[in-house]
C-alpha cells in the first residue's frame, strides 16, 4: 500500500506507537493490473470479499519499529444486522492443524457462526476473543445473551513482530470491528497481515472475488503468512527468482482464508466450499509444512439460509442449493484464493525488524520480465 494514509502512519510511528484503524481501498497496482488473473470468471466490482453484499472489514494496523510492533487486527462482518440474533451458516475447513482458531468446535457442531471473524497474530489471540465478546455483548437486542462463541484465527509474525509483547489489545479488536466498511479492502502490510511472511517474502493481507453464470458472488479475504515452492500464474516465480535467501526461511507458516459467498448454502456445503480453497493455496506453490495452520472459514449471507433466533425456536424451512449445484462455486473459490494471494504479496512493503533484519517485498517487476506475455 504507497499511499498517503500509509506514509503518515509511518512517519507518526518513528516518534510513537500508532494505531491505526483502516476502512478506505488500497489504490495502488493489484496483481490483475499486472496480467496475474488467474482463471476465467469475472470478478466482481471491487475484486474483494466485500462483493458479496452486506460483507464489511475493519482493519487496525499497529506499527511502531522502536519497540518491534508490526502487527494488528483484521475484522470481517458477514452482514450488517445483529449477528448473533440472526447467524449465519458456515463451514471449517482444516488443513495442516498447527494453528489456533478459536470457536471452531461450535462451528463444527451447531455449522453457523454468531460474532464477527477476527484475525490477528498468534499471542493475541485471547484479546481478539474478549474484543469480539466485550462487542457483542454491547449490541441492542442481546442484553440478555450469556453465552458468546467468537471466531477468532491467527498466524505467527514474530519474524518481523516481537509477538511476546502482545501489542493487540481488546480495544484495537473493538476499533477494527467498528471500522469494517463495504468497498475496497487495504492490502498488504495492514492489519492481521502487518507482519506476515509469504514464502521468503513480505506477505499480508489479501482479497479477491469471483461471480459464477448463474449470478452467485464467492469472496476471498487471506492472511497469507506461508511458505513453499511459489508458483505465479503456474510457473516456478520462486525458483525463477533464484533468490536463495529468501528460500532460507523456510516453508513452516500458516494461511487463515475466510470464504464468505451470497449463494444459498448448507453448512456442509460451505464445509466444502472451504475445502477447494486450500487447492487455491496449493496453485500458489503452498505445501501445508508441518509446522503450518491452514485454516479456511466459509460462511454464506444469503437470508434463506440464516438462522435467526424466530427460527431456532421451532420447525423451520430454508431454501439452500443442492449438491449437484456446488462445482462452479468450487471453481470460483479456488480462483479467487490464488488471486487474493498474489494480491497481499503485490502490496505488499518491505520491513525491517527491530534487530536490522529486512524482509523484502517481491520484485514485481522482475517477475514480471519472468513471466513476460
């Protein structure tokens, strides 16, 4: 992200740390500006998650290189209503099992999700959950909710973060939910992906999204802190790049994907649907390491299939699309989880940690020259 908000973040922080509470578009070059598009579909307006109607994110970013702070807070929001008096369905998706995402048995169980997602890094992850609780206890119309089920995810960036100090706060997970908007989402070194890593490179956040024939929106919002053998558009970038150091980091990492979709699904369909969201991952060159957390959360905002409490209280009908009807969507999520992931990596910054060490952004224009046409 080169643009004026990120600079006066990075000038204010050189004399104190800064929280910073991100809502407007990344406006700089996307990954589809260079040619990366993978696939065939369309995308939608914004080529974010936020193009499945009603989906908002907040993003609090927290950086300050005297202290090692390079961290932060992304929120999703799957509509605009009381999320807990009207849930929403969604489905779990694990593929290497080294991470913590809290709430995960309760989706699993009940298939629905009741708070806004929260990413942040791995030492935060109690401040996400008591950030999402303090939230929606404060919400008109649960004055009398005793129980809370917040979903919160994490990757580990203490590489460039000194993750023992827990920097995130309940409140900064408060100001992230409170600033989540539709449109266009900020990318790369910003909230949850302030400061990951991607495959020896600077990683971060990244979105993207995909329309199927038949109208249905899926979009993809990814925490991209993994490793591998990078692949871009199908060929061998890293290995191309001979960019030996960056190799030297190793593969270990973790992925958080948070799928939302319009299309009218059961909870076991989402569960699919988050499934084929790792083979996006695998596109990019991404291996499921031992020491990785590849988690993926899918949820669907369409009214038929919410549940609201009117509904829980007695026989109720929905309307959810059948088995036979899932493979474009599958199509589209793996299109719009590679392209989101190319996204946070051409976005994002160089950082250079407290001790000296700097963590390149990726050449973008030598791969460009890489992969040429």
């Amino acid at each position: 992200m080169k643009n004026t908000l990120k600079t006066l973040l990075l000038v204010a922080a050189t004399l104190s740390t800064v929280s910073f509470a991100q809502a407007d578009g990344h406006k700089g070059e996307r990954a589809r500006d260079l040619g990366w598009a993978p696939g065939y579909m369309k995308t939608g307006q914004w080529n974010t998650i936020t193009d499945v109607a009603g989906v908002t994110v907040g993003q609090v970013t927290l950086i300050d290189p005297a202290k090692g702070m390079q961290t932060g807070v992304t929120a999703i929001l799957p509509h605009q209503d009381n999320l807990y008096q009207s849930k929403v369905p969604a489905g779990f998706e694990r593929g290497n099992g080294y991470g913590k995402m809290m709430g995960t048995t309760q989706v699993n169980e009940l298939g629905e999700v009741e708070t806004p997602i929260v990413l942040t890094n791995t030492l935060n992850v109690a401040e996400g959950a008591a950030g999402v609780v303090e939230w929606t206890l404060a919400q008109k119309g649960n004055e009398s909710v005793r129980s809370v089920n917040a979903v919160v995810g994490e990757t580990n960036d203490a590489r460039t973060n000194d993750i023992r100090q827990r920097f995130v706060t309940k409140d900064h997970v408060k100001e992230a939910i409170g600033a989540a908007k539709s449109g266009p989402v900020d990318e790369g070194n910003v909230g949850a992906g302030t400061g990951t890593i991607a495959f020896g490179f600077k990683g971060g956040i990244g979105t993207s999204s995909r329309i199927t024939q038949e109208g249905y929106t899926v979009g993809v919002l990814v925490q991209a802190n993994y490793g591998g053998d990078l692949h871009i558009m199908g060929q061998p970038v890293g290995r191309m790049l001979k960019d030996i150091e960056a190799q030297k980091t190793g593969p270990d990492g973790s992925v958080m994907i948070i799928v939302a979709t319009d299309a009218p699904l059961t909870d076991r369909n989402l569960k699919r649907l988050g499934k084929r969201a790792l083979l996006g991952i695998g596109r990019t060159g991404g291996i499921m390491s031992n020491g990785s957390g590849d988690y993926v959360l899918a949820f669907s905002t369409a009214e038929d299939v919410r549940r609201t409490m009117d509904r829980q209280r007695g026989p109720a009908t929905t309307t959810a699309l059948s088995n036979n009807q899932m493979t474009p969507l599958f199509a589209a999520v793996i299109e719009a989880t590679e392209e989101a992931v190319y996204n946070a990596l051409v976005a994002a910054e160089d950082v250079t940690t407290k001790d000296g060490r700097t963590y390149k952004a990726l050449p973008v224009k030598n791969v460009q020259k890489l992969l040429g046409k």
